[in-house]
C-alpha cells in the first residue's frame, strides 16, 4: 500500500477493471443508455492511463513537455461529450418512432 | 497564502505539534461552519427585514434584538420538524442528492479570496474549480426533484436542471473574458492585478472598468448567476404560484432548510466570486491597503499585516453585501420570466452578447497590451 | 501542490457529510408519526393516481444537447485564453497565432448558434400544436 | 502511508465498486447514479496524480453536462419502477467471461513487466502548458476537433427534431423549390 500513489502497474490495474466492468456493460446491458454508459467506462479507463503514463513516466516520450498524455485525455473527454450528445438524439428518435429503446427490439432496418 | 498555512504558522509559534491535514480540515470548518452557513442564515432573515422595508411593514422583530436571532429560531424549528418521506419515494437517491447540492455550494467557497493573506486555498484553477462544482449543484437540483416521485417536483426540477444548465454558458464565457485580460486562473493572482494602477505596480484597476466589454460582462455574469441560484425573475423552478413550490415540494423539515441554506450560500458565492473577479476583490479605489503601516508590532510580530487583512476582509465583504442586497431587491422588484422568455433570454441574447464581448475583450487586451481605460487616462494626462 | 488540493478536497468532504450527519442527529430529535395520508405525494389533496415518471416532449433535450456541445467549447477555450496575456507580452506573432485560434474556433460554433436560431430548435415552443403555430406567426411576420 | 496513497486508495475502491454496479445493476437508473460515482473517482485521481486542469474538465463536462443528458435520457425513455425484476443473468455470461479473458491477459502482461523507472511526479500547474500545448503542436488538432464538434452538434440536433418539424421544414424546401 505505501507509495500507492506513485506505484504505476496501481492505475494501470485499476483502468483495467474500469475497462472489464465498461466492456461487461456494453455487451451485457439490453436498454441503448445501458450500452452509452459502458462505453463512457472503457473511454474513461483509456483516459486514466494517458495522464498517469504522462505523470510517472516522464523523460521517456522525446520533449514530453508538451504534456502530451494530458492532451490526449482531455479530447478523450471531449470526443466523449459530443458521442453523448449523438447518443441521446438517437435515443430520442428511436424511442419517438418504438416506445423502447431496446437494443434488441430496434431490428427493423427501416427508418 | 491558504488558511491551512496561516493556521499552521500560528501553531509553529505556539510549538504545538498538529499535523498539517487538521489545520486543512480546520479552515474548512471556519470557512463553511462559521463563514457560510450563519452568513446564509442571517440572509434568510436579511431578506424577509428587506422584503418588510419594500413593503413599508416591520418584518421580524420578536426573536432576539430586532430580530436578529429569527434565523436561528427558524433553523431549530426547521431542525425538529418531522422530516416525512413518502412511501415510493426512492430513498437512497433522496437521501444522497441534498449532500450533492451542498458539495456542490460549499464546495466553492474554497477557492474565494477573502484578503490578500487569507484564502481558502489558492489553487492554480481556481474560477474553473469553482465552476466544476457549480456544475454538481444542476444534478443534485435534478437527482431530488426526480426522487421524490411528485409530478410537481419533477417538473419544477427538470425546469431547473436545464434552467440551470443553459445559464452556465453565459457565465462561463463571462468568466473566460476576465481570464483573458489577466492572464490567470488562480483567484489571487485576478484580484492582486486590480490595484488601483501605480507607475511600477501591475494593477489596472478593477476589471469591470477594465474596458467597456468588461463592464457589459459583469452584468452578463449577475444575470447568469441569479440564474443559476434560482433567483427571482428567474425563480422557474421553485414557482410557487405554478409549481407548488418545485422540486423541493416533498421536502420536509430539516431537508428543505438544507435546500434553502445551498440557495443561500449560492447567493453569497456567486456574490463572491463577482466581487472578486470584477469588483477587484479587497482592493480601494485611490489607495494601496497593502502599503499601509502601522508601527506597533508584539514582540517581534508586525502587526500592520494583521491589521491590513481585516482592513481587507472589511472591503471585501462590504462588496459581497451591496452585491447580496441587490439580489435581494431585484426580488420584490422584478415579475417572474415564462420559460420561453427565460430561455430565450439565455440562448438569443446572453450567449450571443458574451460571445461578441469576449472578442472584443481580447482586442481591447491585445491592442492596449492588456492596460484599462484608467491607465491610459493616466499615460494621456502624463500622470505616469 | 498537492497540499491546495488537500485544502480543497476537504472542504469538499466536509460539505458533502454535513447533510447526512445533520439529519442523523435530527433523528433522535424529530418526532416520527408516518401516518397514511401523511406518507403520499402532495397532490393538493386528492389522491394521487399515476407514478410521476410523465414523459415530456423534447425540447428539454434539444437544450442538454447544445448546453453539452457549448460547455465542452468552454471547456477547451479555458487553457488557450488563459495564454492569451502572457502571448502579447512575449510578442505579436505569437499573439496573434493565440488570438486566431480561440476565435477560429469561437467562430465556428458560433456559426452552430446560428443554425440552431434559424431552424427554430432553441425556440422554447410548448409542444407540436404551438409549433405549427409559432411557425404560421412566423410566416404572417414574414409576408 | 501518505494521505495521498489512502486517497488514491479510496478512489480505487470507490471507482471499482461503482463501475460494478453500473454494470450490473437491474434499475437502469442506479446504474447512472453509480456512473457518477466512478467518474468523480477518476476525477479525484487526476488531482492525485497532478493533472488539476483535467479533473476540473472532467467534473465539468463528464458530471455537470454527459450525466445529465443521460440522466434526462433515463428519465424520458423507461418507467424505471414497472420491471424489478433482474434481466436474465443469462445475457451476462458471454460478456463476463470475455471481460475476464482480457482482464486476466493484460494483468499479467502490466505486472509481468519491470516499472522500474517509474519517476517521481513534479507537481506544477499543468493548464498553462496544457494551452501552450493546444496552441503549439496541437493546433490542428484543436480546430479540427472544432469542426467534428459543430458537426456533432448540428447532427444530434436534426436527428433529434420533432417529426412533425421535420414535416414543416420539408414543405418549406419544396416551397421555395417551386417558386
């Protein structure tokens, strides 16, 4: 436990669970929101190795000072953001058009 | 300098050995225990003696001198009344939003100012931290009204997430024109460059006469942040006349004083945070309160900074209380929005002002290398 | 710095477990009489009949959706801006490259607000039969 | 034992715990409220770790703007009280066991490897360089994130218009079509 905060293989485990548990809900989950929220897990999983590579192992990438895991994480958020906002109109078109946004029942290629 | 610093300075003299995470926790308990929440208290009663002299009637005057302990009376009651959740209500999200939307309030305070020595903590995002945990404040608004299974509350309470929500734009663009001219996020850093301007000094004044977008900016801000605390012309959610008093309709007892004390303490924090981002935080017009000296020290402790912080700390909450007062008056002044004048006003005409306020600002910044009207005055009359 | 963030984080805390703890303590206090009227939803006295999950039309949405899109774009301008004193101090070029850039992308959203007023979406129109009206107003206005 | 291990501790506990229950909670609703707990867990181990400018970021548009949407997207789309009842673990089997596949391989692959030269982190404010960094090498970059960001947003909100405004729109553009 000492030094847990410095300790790398400790967020890399730790995005690794976050990534199992987001994957699990992807696959595993019936309503589309279901689906969004475990792929928002697995992006944030990505998100948390960027910063911690950038943050404990610095003088490794040629002029890291550029911050470069920082950056990457933050368009991560931010691609994220604008997938949500996607997602929710889909939701919002197919529960219009269905009554239920159940992945299984929206089958129909038709519009 | 944070209070946890100045704290553990005052422990070095008296040699006690207190690690340093107390003093962190000490002055969130002074700032929140003994700052906020009787400031948001007395507010209550502040409001209902302001609304009395509005309406030419005396308001509270039974409890205590003048009133002045009705707040404290109003929080016992409040305090033991039955607090009755009903049957489908869904507990543990009914239970965890009031912690949400206090975190979200208190939280900010924080990051505020209240001299040039003493600050919460001063750290290097503080407008942007304080706007993170404004952003909490929405979901615990939507989390109870949604808990509490009352089509009223549930109403009132989707009103004021996106209420809320679409204000946060308007403010924060407003906030990103200040950082524009100064440069920095960190609040001291943006009240220490509102000096009153000297020949070597880095002050240009305060930023609302910074230049005229800034000046449009601060009222873009006010209107946002009445907004965004659900203040009167903008008070949608909590509608009494429509909405039976919104999404705190289910709320009982102790739990609705919870919620009226976060309104509160929003109130005061967003007057806080305008008064220091525009209305130059402690500093006075004319005159440097940081060099003023006072020759008597204790042993040998100078006492001229002690006295220059509560000079300072005077200053400031003077401006939190003009500011709070006029909060207070726009409330038996101003008739309530619709909700499609509140949210035209938001999306129309907000958002497209500040948009065009900041690129002004930035010009303005960038073509007078980021010096205020003042200081030109002064280059053009030859004063320095 | 970890020592600010300490600060912050246990004003934080505190804040977050002082509505727990206040309630807890009111428990011994507060009286407790559940009784059946006492314990239904308020619904100005009549019984209440439905489950209050309504749904609503969707202009709700249409607002979480551009309030996402407009606070990313906060969001990003945040780190540019900042630089934005220190660019003109270091010299005009550099300031320059700061200044088109933040507002290259203010623009372009901008253009996105644009769209969204044209097409009538942030209008706060009730629901289909307000549209169909607020839409013919709109062409009496325009003839 | 430093107050930042057992911070970042909590924050481990907590984020696993909540990713669990979003994942396999029955109620939609608390797999959402759950969600807010593992993003404000990452968000606290990006202060741990320095990186002040992205955990305010990350409460601000994860927590105040992804949340609500799907929290109003929840509100809208199910009656959540209707089905108690769990959804048939049986959906769960593939995915679970495919999620231990990957877990277990890459665990053994990260501890396998020496961290041997990890360093220490050096705490400086990180949003100067970051917008030093967004206006330097990344410049590209952060228009073209610009320009998918006004897409997304004019995309989500055609898909997202009433169908009877899209009628409205379509007479309109045949209108002016036959004049």
């Amino acid at each position: 436990m000492a030094g847990l905060a410095t300790n790398l293989p400790a967020y890399l485990i730790f995005s690794l669970v976050l990534f199992s548990f987001g994957l699990v809900a992807a696959l595993g989950r019936r309503s589309a929101i279901g689906i969004f929220m475990g792929v928002e897990l697995m992006l944030n999983a990505a998100a948390v190795n960027f910063v911690a590579f950038q943050v404990l192992r610095k003088g490794v990438i040629a002029n890291d000072s550029w911050l470069h895991g920082h950056i990457f994480s933050l368009f991560i958020i931010i691609l994220a953001a604008i997938e949500a906002a996607v997602a929710l109109a889909i939701v919002l078109r197919t529960f219009g058009s269905r009554q239920t946004i159940d992945a299984d029942r929206a089958d129909e290629l038709r519009g | 300098m944070s209070l946890a610093e100045f704290l553990s300075g005052l422990n070095q003299l008296l040699g006690t050995g207190i690690p340093m995470a107390i003093f962190s926790v000490l002055s969130a308990v002074i700032v929140i225990l003994l700052f906020a929440m009787p400031v948001g208290g007395f507010c209550t009663y502040l409001e209902r003696k302001v609304a009395a002299d509005f309406q030419e009637r005396i308001g509270p005057n039974r409890v205590g001198p003048l009133g002045l302990l009705q707040f404290f009376a109003d929080g016992i009651k409040m305090f033991l009344k039955e607090d009755s959740i009903s049957k489908n209500a869904d507990r543990w999200i009914y239970n965890f939003a009031p912690s949400l939307v206090l975190a979200g309030s208190f939280g900010a305070f924080a990051v505020i100012p209240f001299s040039a020595y003493i600050i919460g903590t001063d750290l290097d995002i503080g407008v942007f931290y304080a706007m993170a945990l404004g952003s909490l404040v929405s979901l615990g608004v939507l989390l109870g009204a949604w808990s509490s299974d009352n089509k009223w509350s549930l109403i009132g309470g989707m009103r004021g997430a996106a209420q809320i929500v679409s204000y946060e734009i308007p403010l924060g663009l407003a906030v990103l024109s200040v950082i524009t001219i100064s440069g920095s996020m960190s609040m001291h850093q943006l009240v220490a460059q509102q000096a009153w301007p000297s020949p070597g000094g880095v002050g240009h004044f305060w930023n609302v006469f910074h230049n005229p977008f800034m000046f449009v900016n601060f009222f873009i801000y006010f209107t946002a942040a009445l907004a965004e605390c659900n203040r009167t012309p903008f008070d949608l959610p909590e509608a009494e006349s429509e909405l039976v008093s919104g999404f705190n309709t289910e709320f009982s007892g102790m739990r609705f004083g919870l919620y009226a004390l976060s309104e509160f303490a929003d109130v005061i924090l967003f007057a806080c945070i305008a008064s220091a981002i525009f209305l130059g935080g402690w500093h006075v017009p004319f005159f440097d309160l940081q060099s003023l000296n006072i020759g008597l020290s204790v042993g040998e402790l100078d006492l001229s900074p002690l006295v220059q912080s509560v000079l300072m700390i005077g200053v400031f909450l003077f401006k939190v209380a003009v500011l709070v007062f006029v909060v207070m008056w726009l409330r038996w002044t101003l008739p309530r929005l619709r909700v499609d004048q509140l949210m035209n006003l938001c999306w129309k005409y907000l958002i497209p002002i500040s948009f065009f306020n900041l690129i002004g600002a930035a010009v303005w910044t960038w073509a007078f290398e980021g010096r205020s009207i003042l200081q030109l005055l002064g280059q053009v009359l030859g004063v320095y | 710095m970890l020592q600010e963030f300490g600060n912050a984080l246990s004003f934080v805390v505190l804040a977050a477990i002082l509505p727990p703890v206040i309630l807890f303590i009111g428990k011994f206090f507060r009286p407790s009489f559940p009784h059946e009227g006492k314990l239904t939803t308020y619904e100005c006295g009549e019984l209440p009949e439905g489950s209050a999950y309504v749904m609503f039309n969707n202009r709700f949405y249409l607002v979480a959706i551009v309030f996402l899109v407009f606070d990313v774009e906060i969001a990003l301008l945040f780190p540019v801006l900042l630089l934005f004193r220190e660019a003109i101090d270091i010299g005009g070029s550099v300031a320059f490259q700061v200044f088109a850039l933040a507002f290259a992308f203010l623009g372009v959203l901008f253009v996105g607000l644009v769209y969204e007023w044209k097409t009538g979406d942030i209008d706060w129109v009730r629901d289909a039969a307000d549209r169909r009206q607020h839409l013919e107003s709109q062409e009496k206005a325009a003839l | 034992m430093t107050l930042v291990d057992l911070f970042v501790a909590f924050c481990f506990v907590l984020g696993a715990v909540a990713a669990f229950f979003t994942a396999f909670h029955p109620n939609i609703l608390y797999g959402a409220i759950s969600l807010i707990g593992s993003l404000v867990a990452v968000a606290g181990i990006y202060g741990a770790l320095g990186a002040d400018f992205l955990a305010a970021a990350q409460l601000i548009i994860y927590v105040g703007g992804i949340l609500i949407v799907i929290l109003f997207a929840v509100m809208m789309s199910e009656d959540i009280y209707k089905r108690r009842f769990f959804e048939g673990a049986r959906k769960y089997i593939f995915p679970a066991i495919a999620a231990g596949v990957i877990f277990a391989g890459l665990a053994r692959i990260t501890l396998g490897a020496d961290w041997s030269d990890v360093t220490k982190p050096d705490f400086e404010p990180t949003a100067r360089a970051m917008g030093w960094a967004l206006v330097g090498p990344y410049a590209l970059v952060f228009q073209y994130v610009v320009v998918v960001l006004l897409s997304g947003l004019i995309g989500a909100v055609i898909i997202a218009r009433p169908a009877v405004k899209m009628k409205q729109l379509d007479e309109e553009i045949t209108k002016s079509g036959e004049e």
